[in-house]
C-alpha cells in the first residue's frame, strides 16, 4: 500500500487530485513546470519539485523528467489525471517497472482502448452496442472500401484508430468524396497520431453524447456510478455537462451501465473509466473508452454522492470496493460549466493576469479551480480556468441553480467564457433537455 502519490498534471485537477490524497492521509509530491511555480497545490504539496520550462513538451510530457522526479522524492505512486500521459501506455508501462504503482488500469487496458478499431471489437465483444460499421481498419483496394461504405449506407465518418481531441475525423455524404476523405484523413492521423489506420462508422445525424462512468477494483468487482450527458459541444470539445442524462427511462440506462460494469470485468479492467455513447432515436451506441479520471466527474460525484477520485486511490492502493451496486443511487441533478479564459465571441484563448475574481456560492454550489485573483492564466495550456458545480432536486432546480451562480460569478482582468454560459442556460431548447452533439454550434452559426 503506497503512501505517497505523485501528481503528474497541472491545474484544477492537481488540486482535485491533492485534496483526495490529503483526505486519505497520504503525502502529495507535486511536479510543475516553470509556469506553474504560483499555484496553490505547489505550496501544499509535501514535495513540490519544478521539473522544466513552461512548453508541456519539456515538462508534464516529459516522462523521464517526472520518472526523475519520482525517484528522487520517494514517490510510491503516481496519479496522471486528464490529458499529458493519462492515456499513454509506454508511460504507465514505465511507472510501474521504476517500482510505483499507476493509478490507473493496467497499460495493456490503455494500449487495447486506445486504439479505437480494437476498443470497438472488444466492446462488441463483451456485448456493448456500438456503431454500425466493420471492427477493422480500411483495406488498401479502393474497390473494397466503396463496398464497405455503401453497406453501411451514406453518410459514414472516417476515423483514425488512434485519434483522440476531437481531430482525424471526416464525414462523407457520398461516394464520389470517399477516397479524398480516406487519404486526406489517413495523411492527418499519420502525422497527428503517428498511425496511419483508419476505419469507418455510420454518421449519426443527431445524435446525443451520453456517457457512462464506471468504476472496478482489482478483485473482479466493476460497478456504474451514472449517465452524464455531454452532448453541449464546440468542436467535438465539451462546454456543458449534466448527470444524469435527461429523458431516458432509468430502465434503458441500467442496461448499458450493466453491460458496461460486465465488460469491465471481462477484460479486467480496474480503476475509473467512461464508456462514451452516442444516443439517437432510443438507442446506445459504442464510440470509444476513455481509461482514465475526466474533467466531468463532479456531476456523477454529485449526483451519487461519491468522492470518485478517492475511490479510484482506494482502488489503486488494492483495497476492495466496499460499496455494491445496489448502494448507488442518483440522487437529483447536477450540471458542470467548463470556464474558460477565452473570448466569448471569436473563442481565442485569453491568457493574462487575474485582477478581480468572485466566486459564487450557497447551498448546492461547488466550483473546482486553481485560479484566483493575482493568478496568471499561463498561455502554454488549456484554457480552462474553473468548473463551476451545481446540484438541485430536479434538473429544473439545479438549472434554476445555475443561473443564479452564473450571474454570481464574475472574473477581470483575462476574457471568459462566462457570458456564452448564461446564455446557454436561459436558451429554451437546452432548458427543455436532450439536445444533440451539433446544437450549440447550429446555434452559434445563427449568431444566438
Ligand atoms: P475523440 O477521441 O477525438 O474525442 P470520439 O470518437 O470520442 O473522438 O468522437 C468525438 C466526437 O465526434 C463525438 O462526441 C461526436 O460528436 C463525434 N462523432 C464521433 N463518431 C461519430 C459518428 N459515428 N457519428 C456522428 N458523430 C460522431
């Protein structure tokens, strides 16, 4: 059982990973970049070590910097949170030869999910749905691969099988498109992805993203904690998250969050993950498996009254899950604003200094962030600067919630994404519930 738990990430989720390990008693050694000298975990951290300068190439991407690092402090675990090398499997296959435990599944898990033909083939597999389309990659023969598009019908999306961020994809209305969008894609994901494979799925037209959050021990036990629906989208990147996802009967959910609980344990999978559905006309489909902690796991922490990143320490430390399924309940609504440091309108990113800075607060408000007034918003990393959490009795209540916090909130000196959230939560449609992937931008596109 370790006792100490390096944190190899930056930002809210540093934090959020800081506070679990204070809470189970644990020494936190923290590594940063010469950027991040300022922020609040560096100063609690048991052990804060800069391990480079601000480029996340020579710093949180830097895998024998942190491996360094770990072994100079004494560190006997490591936790990668979101983004950086959460999902690399040479990382984890690293930390746990130099002795440590990663806090996460085992790197063959990554290695499987991360490659999205052979995640889909063994999610069918395991009897989860997925989206109708061959699990393999394309063939070379132009001649087999019309075949295989007018099977599926038009319009299919071509897809890289190691693609990830919302990039190397493309969508094909016809026939006469197919073999440009094949090359053109497979050129990106080459240089992207440093794997030219590509594969493709019917294009679903509205469809919803619905996820399913599980959580697995390494003693055969796997439960789901909950839908969350992400569905509000800007460029294939979330902006909104709810949980859970509103207007599917419970019935409908509890299926695929056993089948997902199963496929866990039949591929032995441990710690937390996210099984991500697409939604349309009642049914779920498979798209791919992310093997780590995500930005929107409050909701569910929410909604299920579970402290998810303590439960995924416990997991990794060896001990059993001592909750059942029958111990999770939902339990209200709760929705999540990613708050980014970019200008409402054109969407560039704002770094700069923090003058002003008001959180709201009350009961049912939670806002998980490292910034704060005097805080520079470094330009070298993702814009976001702050999640704010509501909870309410009902999606009506949390909704109502989330207004009144909005309007609360105020941040200087840097341009946010505040005023683009209070219009999303006074628009009609999104009040109403179950939008798809492709509304908020419709909406942007109609200057709303
Ligand atoms: P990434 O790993 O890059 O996030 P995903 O496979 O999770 O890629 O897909 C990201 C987003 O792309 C989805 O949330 C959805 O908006 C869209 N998408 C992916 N596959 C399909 C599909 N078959 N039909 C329609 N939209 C899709």
């Amino acid at each position: 059982m370790f006792e100490s738990v390096l944190i190899a990430n930056r930002g809210e989720i540093a934090l959020r990973i800081q506070r679990a390990c204070r809470s189970l008693g644990l020494r936190t050694i923290v590594v940063y970049s010469e950027a991040d000298r300022d922020a609040p975990y560096v100063e609690r951290a048991d052990v804060a070590v800069c391990i480079g300068p601000p480029a996340a190439t020579h710093s949180y991407l830097d895998q024998a910097a942190i491996l360094l690092a770990a072994n100079a402090t004494g560190a006997e675990a490591v936790h990668p949170g979101y983004g950086f090398l959460a999902e690399n499997a040479l990382f984890a296959e690293r930390v746990v030869e130099a002795g440590l435990t990663f806090i996460g599944p085992s790197a063959a898990c990554i290695r499987t999910m991360g490659d999205k033909v052979a995640a889909k083939k063994a999610m069918r597999a395991a009897g989860v749905p997925c989206v109708p389309g061959p699990d393999a990659t394309l063939p070379d023969d132009p001649e087999a691969v019309r075949r295989l598009a007018h099977e599926i019908g038009y319009p299919v999306i071509v897809k890289a099988a190691g693609g990830g961020g919302g990039r190397g994809m493309r969508i094909v209305t016809e026939e006469a498109a197919l073999l440009d969008a094949l090359a053109v894609t497979r050129e990106e994901a080459r240089r992207a992805f440093d794997n030219g494979e590509v594969y493709i799925e019917k294009f679903l037209t509205h469809p919803r993203h619905v996820e399913i959050q599980v959580l697995a021990d390494g003693h055969g036990q796997a439960l789901w904690l909950g839908s969350r629906d992400c569905s509000l989208q800007r460029r294939h990147q979330k902006v909104i998250e709810e949980a859970p996802a509103p207007g599917i009967a419970d019935a409908l959910v509890a299926e695929i969050g056993e089948r997902c609980a199963r496929a866990c344990q039949q591929i032995e999978y441990q710690g937390l993950g996210t099984f991500e559905f697409l939604f349309e006309d009642g049914a779920f489909y498979f798209i791919e498996m992310n093997t780590r902690l995500q930005v929107e796991h409050p909701v569910t922490e929410m909604t299920a009254g579970i402290d998810i990143v303590q439960q995924q320490i416990r997991v990794a430390r060896g001990e059993r899950l001592t909750l059942t399924q029958a111990d999770i309940r939902c339990r209200g609504h709760a929705f999540e604003c990613r708050i980014n440091a970019e200008n409402p309108n054109t969407f560039a990113p704002s770094p700069g200094r923090i003058t002003g800075w008001e959180l709201p607060g009350g009961y049912g408000v939670r806002v998980d962030s490292h910034a704060g007034a005097g805080y520079t918003v470094s330009p070298h990393y993702d814009s976001m600067i702050a999640k704010l959490i509501v909870h309410g009795d009902n999606r009506a209540d949390a909704l109502a919630r989330l207004r009144l916090a909005l309007d609360e909130m105020s941040v200087s000196g840097i341009s946010t994404n505040l005023p683009l959230h209070r219009r999303i939560a006074l628009d009609p449609a999104f009040s109403s519930g179950a939008v798809d992937i492709h509304y908020l931008e419709r909406r942007l596109r109609e200057g709303a």
